[in-house]
C-alpha cells in the first residue's frame, strides 16, 4: 500500500499514551499512518479539513465522569460523526530522572485527569507534594527526559519505560484498580452503519429555555420509548449563566423505531439537537428493551394511523 492510499489516523500523543492504546484496537487502522496530536480540537480539525480520516480521542472516564474538553469540541466542531468507542483499563506508574527516589519528590507532572485518580495515593505518600499540570499522560515524562519541566516526577502509563530512560519511583499507584478510560473514534459525517443489536446513540441536546420541568420534559422523550441512558452530562453553553446542553448516551441506533422517534421528539423540543453517530458498543452488550418498544409495535401504530386518516375501517 503506497503512502497515497493509507489513512491517517490522529491521536494524543506523543507515543505511549493510552489513547494511542486505543488506536491500536481498531483493526483497520494498524498498519496505517498514525500521526500524533496536541490536543482534541486539533484532533478533529484534523478531521473536518481531511488533514486526518479519522481520530481517537477521550470522552469518558469511570472514576472522573465526562471529559469536558472532548465533550465541548464535539459540540461545536460540525462535520463529524463517532463510528466507533473503545476501552481501555487504566493504571499508573511514578517515574522519575534517574536517580531520583521517591523521598525526593515534591513536584508531581501529570495530565489533570490521571492527577485526579492518583490522588488518594498522592495524599498518603507524598502529602506535601504539588501538582504541574501535563498536556497528556506522556508529556508527563518527556518532560522529564528533555529538560523542559522543572517537576521532580511524573505520573506517567505503565509502558512508558519501554519508550524513555526514566526510573520507576512507584507503581500501581492509581486509586481505583478497576478504573477505565472509553475512547471513540472520530470521522467525518457519514451514514451510520448498520444496527448490530448491541448498539449506542450518542446525542448534544439543548434545553429550549429555563423552566420548571424543562429536563424531565427531554428525558421523557426516552423514558416513554424504552430506552436507557448510559451517560447524561451536563455543559455550560456558554452564552449565559445558567444555560446548559446535555451530552448523552442512548442504548439503541438510529435504526431502531424507538430510537428514531424519541429523536423526532427531541427535534419538536429542543432548539438544537447534535446527533453524533450510533455504532457498536465497545463490551458488545445486547440491548434488551421490553416488548412494547419493539420495531413492530411503532409500525403497527403508524399503520393504524395512516389507515384512520385515510378512512378505512378499524379491523
């Protein structure tokens, strides 16, 4: 395959970093090019200028919820569309320049969200330590080996020594050993695939004005049709104290009956509804939805409508 017809794939890197894990769980991506990226909206500008086919990013963490930075740029970066989510288990190691011990730490680098699941650990070894916030899990450590951070140490993922020449100070330092990072790939607006049975819609959706009961109203657009939510997060628009959009996650495609409709309700309801794509779920779970919510049924009732309006008599 020449360089012409390969895809690029856009990631956070630099190497080493558990987004690029992600990336190596897309079969279609590996043998591929693979270019490294600063930041999510580089990431997905990437995308929509076709600089990149597509890109891994970070939307949601098990211990620290949302990532917001990704959850934004979603929300304001038209042109794409998620195809696909991925796990991956998440751990942590300590590092250092060599030589250093771990009494000598007083100064931790490391990304605000892998910070946030090491501190219990943090607190109870290094109580006095302070926390230098990192651009991702490895810049973490480069930093380190180039000279370009002033921290004594850094939390880092557990391959990093594979990459760089670093001490290992500690391990297994993070507080949830159960802990989990879900990554989606990114690409430009396609149609969505074909439903699999175990699938996820994910949707942006504003809230017409403030009111009482205004929320309830959009989540009974999913309660009345059987379908569960997986997420539901919250994020400041940004135009007005107290306006917010809602960031969620529906068990279900696009294709299924119920799915679509509760998606025509949202359309009548909210003044801006952002469909981010329906793909398979990463644990390849079904989805079981009781009877009543069943593709059948919404035809029926469509059919049995269509047959009032056109006069025919009720069987």
């Amino acid at each position: 395959m020449t360089t012409a017809e390969r895809r690029t794939y856009s990631y956070l890197g630099p190497a080493g970093t558990f987004t690029e894990a992600a990336l190596r769980q897309v079969p279609e991506a590996r043998g591929q090019i693979w270019h490294p990226v600063r930041n999510v909206g580089e990431a997905l500008s990437g995308v929509v200028s076709g600089r990149s086919d597509a890109a891994m990013i970070a939307i949601e963490n098990s211990v620290d919820g949302g990532v917001s930075t990704a959850q934004d740029a979603l929300a304001t970066m038209p042109g794409v569309r998620i195809v696909g989510e991925y796990l991956v288990p998440v751990n942590f190691v300590l590092v250092g320049r060599r030589g250093t011990r771990l009494g000598d730490v007083s100064l931790v680098a490391a990304h605000p969200v892998a910070y946030a699941q090491c501190l219990q650990w943090l607190t109870a070894t290094l109580p006095e330590h302070s926390h230098l916030p990192a651009a991702s899990n490895v810049a973490s450590a480069v930093g380190l080996v180039d000279g370009s951070s002033d921290a004594d140490a850094a939390i880092a993922p557990p391959g990093i020594l594979d990459h760089y020449d670093l001490d290992l100070l500690a391990e297994d330092i993070g507080d949830n050993s159960r802990a989990v990072t879900r990554f989606v790939l990114v690409a430009r607006t396609v149609a969505p695939p074909a439903p699999t049975g175990a699938d996820k819609t994910s949707l942006i959706v504003e809230l017409p004005e403030e009111y009482p009961g205004a929320l309830m109203e959009l989540l009974e657009q999913f309660a009345t049709r059987g379908i569960n939510l997986s997420m539901l997060a919250s994020r400041p628009i940004g135009d007005a104290l107290g306006r917010y959009r809602f960031v969620i996650d529906a068990d279900g495609h696009i294709h299924d009956e119920r799915v679509a409709d509760a998606m025509l309700g949202l359309r009548r309801f909210s003044p801006r509804v952002i469909y981010l794509g329906s793909y398979p779920r990463a644990d390849r779970q079904v989805v079981h939805y009781p009877d009543r919510y069943s593709d059948d049924v919404f035809v029926e009732a469509r059919d049995w409508l269509r047959g009032l309006l056109s006069g025919a008599p009720e069987s």
